[in-house]
C-alpha cells in the first residue's frame, strides 16, 4: 500500500514537472515567434537616429552654422603672404641699373652714406616678398548683410530640419498604428474562423439526429472555408504592415517584431478651431521657414544695394625689396595706409542683382501668405478627419453591440433547431464585419490625431 502511495506520489511530480517543461518551452517558443517588443516611442527614436531624409537635413543645418561663422569672420583683419617673381630680358637688365655705378660713386665722393645703400633696381630673376594685412573698415554694409542672410538661411535650415522630424515621426506612428490594425484584424478573422467551425462541428452533429440537412453542413463548410481564406489575407497584410514599419524605422526585414498595443479610446476635441489655427500659425515649422525666408530676402537687397557704396580698407605690408635670391637678405620695409574704392560704372550688373532682389523678395512675401493659406487649410482637413472619426467609432460601438445581441439569440435558438442556418450566418458575418469597421475606426482615430499634429506643428518624437 505504501509502495503503490509511493508510485502515485512519483508518478504525479514526474507530471508536474512535465507539464511545467512543456509550458516553459512552450513560452519560450512564443516568445520567439514574437520576436523583440517594439513600442511605439522606441520606433520613433529608433527611426529618428536612422533616417536618411532627417540626417540630410541635419547635415545641411550643420553647413548653415559654418555659413553664419564664416560670414562673421568677414568682419576681421585678412594676412597674405605675397611672393612674386620675374624674369627680365638682358637689356631690361642693363636699362634699369644704368644709374647704379653712378649713384654709388656720388655718394662715396660726398660722403652721403653708405654706397652699398644703392641696390640694383632690376636682376635676371626677380624675387619679392611681402606681409600684408587688410582690415575692412567700411563697405556699404555687405558683410553685416551677409551675416544677416546666413542667419535667415541657417534659421530656415533649422525649421526645415523640424518640418522633415515631424514628417518622420508621423510616417512611424502611421505605420505603427497601421500594423497594429492590421495585428488586430488577425486576431478578429481568427476568431471568426473558430466559430464558423464551431458552428460547422454543432451542423454535423445535428444532422447525424436529423435536426440539419446537407445543405446546412455545406453551408458552414464554405463559410469556414471563407473564413480561412480571410485569415490568410489578413495575416498577408500584417506582414505587408510589419515589414513598411521595418522599413521607415531601419529594422532589417527579418527580424520579428512584436507591437505594443496603443491604449485609450477617442476623446472628444478640447481646443477649438481659432485656438488650434492661431498655435498653427506661431509655431509651425513651414510658417517659421517662410518668415525666415522673407528676412532672408530683405537681407539679399540691403547686400545688392552695397554694390553702389564704396569700400574703405586699412592695409599694412611688412616686406623686403626684390633681389635676385629667395633669401629674405634685401632691405625691409613697412608702410600703412588706406584704400577707398568708389563704383562709377559696372555695365549696370548692380543694378540688375538689385532688381533682381527686390523681385525675389516680393515672391518670398507672396509665397509665405499662401503657405500659411495652405496650413490652415491643412488643419480644417485634419480636425475634420478627428472628428469624424470619433462619430464613426461611436457609432461602430453601437453597431457592434446590437451585431452581438443579434447573434447571441441566433445562436440560442439555433442550437434548439429553431434558427435557420442561413440567418445564423449572416449574423456572424455582421458581427464579424461591424467589430472590424470599430478597430479600424479607431485606428483612423490615432492616425487622424497624428496628423493633426502634424498640421499644426507640434507633433513631437
């Protein structure tokens, strides 16, 4: 007796233990078909780090900075180090120091100084060296006006780079919550398909008591059929789904991934339309970059307009006259002065870069009024989605309610043989059809919101 209590007590741990192993290989298995769980904020980081478009943008931001700096350095001092050289015929040679002996014998009968003071003024091979340093001290306000166009480019750049983020971030959680759609319409089309063979073994079973004929058998055999065949075009398009999120966040292909599921039901708009376009027209990126643009714009005329003013620069050279060796033996000099260059004549090419400003400057005006057109407009179509949006999904919860109801009692009265097969069917597919328009109604809701972020240029990562 205790030998048998023994067995059975061995036996049953042997069993749970089993059962245990089988459960956590069978945990394991799932979670390697799921593959690694991707939430929504980890996809748009993830895609923000990767994309191409946002790292372009990035570089040309980048470039616009250094633009800004160099037209600031403008303002300083600017070295050069000139070299010359020439080379001089025989009889050029003899006619510039013609007067050399000469001089250098006045000099030494008078005692005037020091003869070797007198140089040859030319050689075979002429050799010059100078340091010269030139400091900008007024030229009709071109660099300042340079300054300020770099600093519009590089604002107009840094919006632009705010625009293509948004842009990323929207196509993520467009993709993102379309996956998940098509995730949950897996889900319905398969439960779909376990109660058409549910109804299709309880079709069987009555007909071996005589409460079905054929007819209704086959019924539910082409239904059930159907119902695969929906699976199979719902699992097709969830993989459609999963592999464009792939590609807009950077994933490879063939890494599985397993979803996050966005919780929350559509909430009814706070803000009103004024408050939402007013937001729109103070901090969306496209309205700041036209803005830029036209400061841009202002700053490309006042800089046509510095074509007509003079220039006046300060110029200091350090150096040493020519001789006919590299080596810096000859005499050193200096000197320092100003240089003043005054525009008469330039075949009236300022005047036409003048014209030509002033003209892209009325574009640039014209186009940030009919962006900013365009916004707005883009935020009415939005809010209008969001809205609609949210009458859809109350009404697909209704219709999903009465859909079961509907079916429960179909299937009651069914069971007892008092239903027809066909109106049994017919309620499924209505059941299965209205729980399908409220997950896409609502998918259609976040997909909505997101864009509205976007018209008003607020959708952040």
């Amino acid at each position: 007796m205790n030998n048998s209590m023994s067995m059975k007590k061995s036996f049953l741990i042997w069993a749970v233990l089993s059962v245990a192993c089988f459960l956590l290989a069978a945990s394991a298995v799932l979670t390697q078909e799921r593959g690694h769980l991707l939430t929504l904020d980890e996809a748009v980081e993830t895609a923000l780090q990767q994309n191409s478009s946002l790292l372009a943008a990035q570089a040309v931001h980048a470039a616009s900075g250094y633009r800004v700096r160099n037209a600031g350095l403008d303002l300083l001092p600017k070295a050069d180090l000139l070299f010359n050289y020439v080379r001089l015929d025989a009889g050029t040679v003899r006619r510039g120091n013609i007067f050399v002996d000469v001089g250098r014998t006045l000099v030494e009968n008078f005692n005037a100084g020091d003869p070797d003071d007198i140089r040859p003024n030319a050689y075979e091979n002429n050799f010059s060296t100078a340091l010269q340093v030139v400091q900008p001290i007024y030229n009709g306000g071109a660099s300042w006006a340079a300054i300020s166009l770099a600093r519009a480019e590089k604002d107009i750049t840094g919006h632009f780079l705010d625009n293509t983020r948004q842009d990323v971030v929207l196509n993520v959680k467009r993709r993102y919550l379309l996956a998940l759609q098509a995730q949950e319409l897996v889900a319905l089309s398969r439960k779909s398909l376990e109660t058409s063979r549910a109804h299709l073994g309880s079709s069987r079973n009555m007909l071996e008591v005589g409460m079905r004929n054929r007819t209704d058998v086959l019924r539910w055999e082409v239904q059930t059929a159907n119902s695969e065949g929906k699976v199979a075009e719902a699992e097709n398009n969830l993989k459609l789904a999963l592999a464009s999120l792939k590609q807009v966040v950077g994933i490879s292909f063939d890494e599985a991934l397993a979803l996050s599921p966005v919780l929350g039901e559509p909430q009814p708009l706070q803000a009103t339309l004024e408050e939402q376009i007013d937001r729109s027209k103070s901090l969306h990126p496209q309205v700041k970059a036209a803005s830029a643009s036209v400061a841009a714009g202002r700053s490309g005329v006042r800089l046509a307009w510095a074509a007509f003013q003079p220039k006046l620069n300060f110029v200091y050279q350090l150096g040493w006259e020519k001789n006919s060796t590299l080596a810096l033996d000859s005499f050193s000099f200096w000197n320092a002065g100003v240089s003043l260059q005054m525009p008469i004549f330039h075949s009236f090419s300022n005047v036409s870069r003048l014209q030509e400003s002033k003209a892209e400057l009325r574009r640039l005006q014209e186009t940030a009024g009919e962006s900013e057109q365009l916004l707005t407009l883009d935020l009415i179509r939005a809010r209008l989605q969001v809205e609609t949006a949210i009458k859809k999904y109350y009404i697909a919860q209704k219709a999903v309610e009465l859909a079961t109801e509907n079916l429960r009692v179909l299937d009651k009265t069914f069971e007892v043989g008092l239903a027809a097969n066909i109106d049994v069917l017919d309620g499924q597919e209505v059941l299965t059809e209205s729980e399908a328009q409220l997950i896409r109604v609502r998918y259609d809701y976040w997909i909505a919101m997101a864009e509205l972020g976007k018209a008003m240029g607020t959708l952040r990562d």
